[in-house]
C-alpha cells in the first residue's frame, strides 16, 4: 500500500512525506480583497485570480532603474557584503547569485517595501495588513547565471518556514532588460490553484544548497508535464521597471543566462498578518530569518 499524502485539518499541504507525488486542489483564495482597497483594477483581479499574476509596464521610471541598478553594482563590489551569509554565489563560480533580506542590507532597496505601489497592491491582493517574509535582489549574471528550476515557493515555505496557508504574494522589478534569451521568469497560467505535493525529506540546513539550486521540494517530471500540458508555459519580458506579481503557489522557473545580458531583478514576498508563519510542516527546524523572517510587524 503506497501512502498518499492526506491533506487534514492540522496540514492541508502535506508534502515532503508519502514516497509518491500527489496533485492536491488549493483550499485557499486567491485573491482576498476587491477593486475599491487598492489601485488594482477589477478586471486586473479577476485575471490575477484566474492566472496567478499580473504585470505592471512601468512600474519604476528611468530615475529609478538607475538608482537601483548603481545599488545593485554598489552591492556587488563591497567587500563586507560578498562575505556576508546573505549572499549566495552560484554553483561553480564566485558570481553572485542573490542576496537575501536586501530591504535591511540596502536603504534604497528598503523605499521599495514601503512604496505604496508595491504594498498597496500586496495588502490588495491579500486584504490584509502584510510583513516582509524574505527579499532579495537576483543577479542573474551574463554567461555565468544559473537556471532556478521548476518550483512553488509555497511548497518550500511550507515545509521549511511553517507558512500555514496560501496567502503571500511575490513581486519581481526586472532591474535590466528581460529578453526572451537571458532567463527571464516563467510561470505556468492557473497553476497556483493546483499544490503539487513533493517527495524526498528535507536534509539539514537544506538552504545551504536549495538557495544555489533547489532539488528537494522540487515537482517530479510527470507532475510537471501534466501542469505545463494543462496550463502552457508564460515567458515573462520587459524592459527594466517592469515588474510581475505572483501568487505564492505558481509553478515557475527560469533558465539559465549564457548571453552576455545580466538578468537582474529584486524580489520581496509579502506576507498576510494573518498567515504568520509557524514551525516547519516538513522540515528538521526553522530556515535562518534572512531567508524568512520571524518579525511579523506590519509594513507601516
Ligand atoms: O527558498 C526560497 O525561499 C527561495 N527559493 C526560490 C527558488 N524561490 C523562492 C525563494 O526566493
Ligand atoms: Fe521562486
């Protein structure tokens, strides 16, 4: 007798725990407030609600761009950052990967999180107050910047944070061009309503190698195929200031960049007060609180 996965009152999500995957059906809403608490647009919503994301054309201006990406070189060349345990490099090389909890590591990276045309839209879409669960800037270096395979963020925080429900929202503000060519995000349209339940325990201090290139946690092939047969596969471009709102649970990834064009974004996830995190549903202890932060106090 296999052992399947039973979604229950104490773990609506089990995974990481039955030797098969499973397609369990989201029990969460998607999006929990309406058009008239924030500058979201109902028919935006309702997309959202359907897709899992949204895109923004010009959500920084040139201004802007220029001021984070000299941030982001500035990050890049100092010498106390590149040794800080927030900076990951890729595998096989000392580029930088990303760095976490960049809205404490950088005050210009912190204006966003207060930017009310970034939380305005996260306390939107979650209809609650919301606190800062991770950040962190992707570098995604020219010819040396590695692929982020397939995944849910939520599977992960689930297992490893203790976020209990399905209630937290990403942004992505590409930093350079996105073009079809140097690894820009993709997501699978509606995928968010379906929880893949993964196989394989999580090992000790797992972010010590999930963070450079996540395997456990990640979908089996056949549970791929049947999301990616089902829902397509959408390629995110965009000049730099565009930006992607996406549900905590859609299947995304993003290839890796051999082309000499930096793919760069900044990345904070956006909590509800409400789903604060608790302990680990599938994992040994808690991650670090760079990479998920136990202060739940609201964004002012
Ligand atoms: O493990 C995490 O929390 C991070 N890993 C990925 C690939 N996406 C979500 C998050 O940044
Ligand atoms: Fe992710």
């Amino acid at each position: 007798m296999i052992e399947q996965p039973c979604p229950g009152p104490s773990d609506p999500y089990p995974t990481r725990k039955a030797g098969e995957p499973a397609l369990l059906y989201r029990t969460d809403p998607v999006v929990y407030g309406g058009p008239d608490d924030g500058p979201i647009d109902a028919g935006t919503l309702s997309s959202f609600d359907e897709k899992g994301f949204l895109t923004i054309e010009e959500l920084l201006g040139a201004e802007e761009i220029e001021r984070y990406r000299a941030e982001l070189r500035r990050l890049s060349e100092d010498e106390a950052i590149l040794r800080d345990d927030r900076t990951v490099t890729e595998r096989g090389s000392d580029e930088i990967r990303s760095i976490f909890e960049v809205h404490k590591v950088s005050e210009v990276f912190a204006e966003l999180v207060t930017d009310p045309r970034v939380v305005g839209r996260a306390r939107q879409l979650l209809g609650s107050d919301v606190y800062v669960h991770q950040s962190r800037v992707n570098y995604k270096p020219g010819f040396k910047g590695k692929d982020f395979y397939w995944h849910s963020d939520f599977e992960t925080w689930h297992a490893e944070d203790g976020m209990p429900r399905m209630r937290a929202v990403s942004i992505s503000i590409a930093l350079t061009e996105n073009f079809v060519h140097n690894g820009g995000l993709m997501i699978m349209p509606g995928s968010h309503r379906t929880f893949v339940s993964c196989v394989g325990e999580t090992p000790n201090d797992h972010y010590k190698e999930s963070l450079r290139g996540q395997e456990v946690g990640t979908p089996d092939p056949d549970s791929l195929s049947i999301l990616a047969n089902k829902h397509g596969i959408d390629l995110f471009t965009g000049p730099a200031g565009s930006a992607t709102m996406f549900d905590c649970n859609c299947m995304h990834g993003s290839n890796g960049n051999i082309t000499p064009f930096p793919r760069s974004n900044v990345f904070i996830v956006f909590n509800s007060v409400e789903n604060a995190c608790e302990e680990p549903f599938a994992a040994p202890s808690r991650r670090p609180e760079f990479i998920a932060a136990r202060d739940f106090t609201p964004v002012g």
